[in-house]
C-alpha cells in the first residue's frame, strides 16, 4: 500500500526531491524514483511498498552473513521489491530489479504482524533482507522500533547507499547491519552497479565510529572485474586504518546472474587466497562465503590461533566461547554480540505466509 514517505524535500519549480539515497531523485507527479518504490503522488512523497513484502523466511543469523552476532539464533527475514543500486550482476533481480512490482509482492504483513509471527516461531529478531531495506525505510523502521519492545534484535542487510540525514535515523533502530561493500574503485560502482563507492565508505566510517550497530562487511569477488590482489590488498588496508581490524569481512563468490551471465563463477581458491591477503594487512576475522569452506567459515582467536567457533554451512559444530564470550585459551574477548550459549538453528530455511497471497 501507499504510505506517507519521510526524507524528502519540495522544490520551488514544483518537484519533490527525495534526500533518502545519494541519487537524489527530482520527481515530478506521478513520477518514480530509480528505486521504483518512491513515488510523487498528489504533491506528497510516498512508499508504495509499505506493509508489502515479496516474501518471508525464517532463516539461519549466519545467512545474512554474519558470524559475530548471536551465532546459530534464528532470524525472521523479509524485503519487498525495487533498490537504489542498478547491479548487473544481482543476485536477487527478479525482485530488485522488477517492473512490475505488483507481481514480486505477494505477500503482505503490518509491523504487528511481522513481530508477532517472529515471537511464534522462535525467531530472536527481525532482518531486512532481499531487496535494499534503505528503501523501504520506513517500513523498516516501523517493523524495527516495534521489534525492540519485544526484545527482538533487528538487522539490516544492506548496501549502505544511503544520505546523511536519512542514515542516522534508519540505523538507530538497527542492531546490525551487513554491509555490501562491492568493490573498491569508482570506476567498478559506476559501470556495474550504477552507484558511487564514497557514500558506501562513508556509511561505513559513520556506523563503526559513531554507533553501538554490530557491523560486518560483504564482498561479492567476481572473476577479473574486483578480484585482483591490489583491490584486495587496498580494500582490506582501508578496513583496517579506517575502521577496525575487528570489523568481520566475508568474501563471497558470484554466481552468473541478471545482466552477468558471461562470466564464470568465481573459483573457491580466489576466495581461500582474498582471505590470506586480508589476513596478512592485519584484519582479525575474514571469512569465505558462498562456498564450501571449513577453514574459511571458522572463527579463531586473533591472538593464540585457538579455533573458537566451526562451522559446516550454517551449522555450528563447534562453540568453544566462555559465557562472557572470551577466548578460553588465551582470555581475549572476542569482538562481537554473544550470548551465553549459541543457538542451533542450523542449516533450516522456513518459508513463511502472513498475510493474502
């Protein structure tokens, strides 16, 4: 449905300018921005996704990814349709990148809905998922300060596009987030994803130094386009100097998807050596995604090499954490968001039904 839309602002010649994304899409009535889901109706500025959803599930935390923030726990996860991005390669186009949107949202949920169906499965908190939920802000938002009078987590798996302004609200209900941070040069946002890389940098800069959001990052590796050893080297380098060296990064392996199709997908040893690289400029937890991997999904100390957590997909067969979530061998506390026992969700997904179909 319509709902009003927030982070806007009119213009003298009579448009509206939405000020949620760096695009700082100018409509005029009846106009669309790129995302597909913000609209100028009526003089007003609206969602029109709002309480609409292109599906719901009930997943495993390390799904989203992340593998520092209540391990093996269960997470209600849901998004709707459109994004701010253009990817060519998109994993998830047939709902980021549909036209008709009407035909990707067939499933419906109000904020109450959606955190009374996570209380009923057991989920510990609530994602936004699929589609980029900085689009969907205030449905997000909603869904999220509800979620956390009933002590839900709440996670934003995102691509960190998203203006100053807009960015302090959206993430101060967030808990997490799992930032894609597609490449590292200009020049691979501007000809693949339609997008600039400095407003992604600085969301990340922003939530590492100037929120309590638990915060890890995804890079998507796609064969001779953001995979050489200097982009790792550079990336893994500005990860370390100007956030943390505690900041988890997954390298993840693409998949000939949407506008890619002529690419092959990435080799599990450009991931196995992306991962030894971010290890060797110093980064604490690097991880490998999309792949079979033993040793590239599992957590150890930084400082005495003990494997803390393993994992065989999303099932942990291995926790070895103190209840305060410390090292036992050495003592270290281990950077993230533990409970006193992990979860054993495993590897389920539980596809979900809310509203009319």
């Amino acid at each position: 449905m319509n709902a009003p839309a927030r982070f806007y602002r009119p213009l003298p010649d009579g448009r509206l300018e939405c000020i949620l994304c760096p695009r700082r899409c100018k409509l005029r009535e009846g106009q669309h921005g790129a995302c597909l889901v913000r609209a100028n109706l009526g003089g007003q500025m609206v969602l029109t996704t709002y309480g609409r959803s292109s599906g719901f599930c009930i997943d495993p935390i390390e799904k989203k990814p992340l593998n520092h923030f209540y391990p093996g726990t269960a997470v209600l996860s849901f998004g709707t349709a459109g994004c701010n991005l253009a990817c060519k390669y998109c994993q998830n186009w047939s709902i980021s990148a549909a036209k008709e949107l009407d035909a990707r949202l067939d499933d419906s949920g109000t904020p109450e809905a959606i955190v009374a169906a996570a209380l009923a499965y057991g989920a510990q908190g609530l994602a936004f998922t699929y589609n980029d939920p900085i689009i969907f802000a205030e449905y997000a938002i909603d869904c999220a300060e509800l979620a956390r009078k009933h002590q839900l987590y709440t996670v934003a798996v995102t691509n960190g596009y998203i203006e100053p302004g807009a960015r302090e609200e959206f993430f101060a209900v967030m808990d997490a987030a799992n930032v894609d941070l597609k490449g590292f040069t200009e020049e691979f946002y501007f000809r693949y994803c339609g997008g600039k890389l400095q407003p992604v940098l600085d969301t990340l800069r922003y939530l590492v130094h100037h929120t309590d959001v638990w915060v890890e990052i995804t890079t998507l590796l796609i064969p001779g386009l953001n995979d050489s050893e200097n982009e790792i080297r550079a990336l893994s380098r500005w990860v370390r100097d100007e956030l943390k060296t505690t900041v988890p990064l997954h390298f993840t392996a693409f998949f000939p998807a949407f506008k890619m199709l002529d690419r092959p997908p990435t080799p599990p040893q450009t991931l196995v050596r992306a991962r030894a690289i971010a290890r060797e400029e110093g980064l604490a937890y690097v991880y490998t995604g999309n792949v079979r991997d033993r040793e590239g999904s599992t957590t150890y100390c930084p400082d005495c090499g003990t494997r803390l957590i393993e994992r065989d997909g999303y099932v942990i067969t291995r926790y070895a954490l103190t209840p305060e979530g410390h090292c036992p061998a050495c003592g270290r506390e281990i950077e993230g968001r533990f409970a006193r026992a992990p979860g054993h969700f495993g590897n389920r997904r539980i596809p979900i039904v809310l509203g009319a179909g």
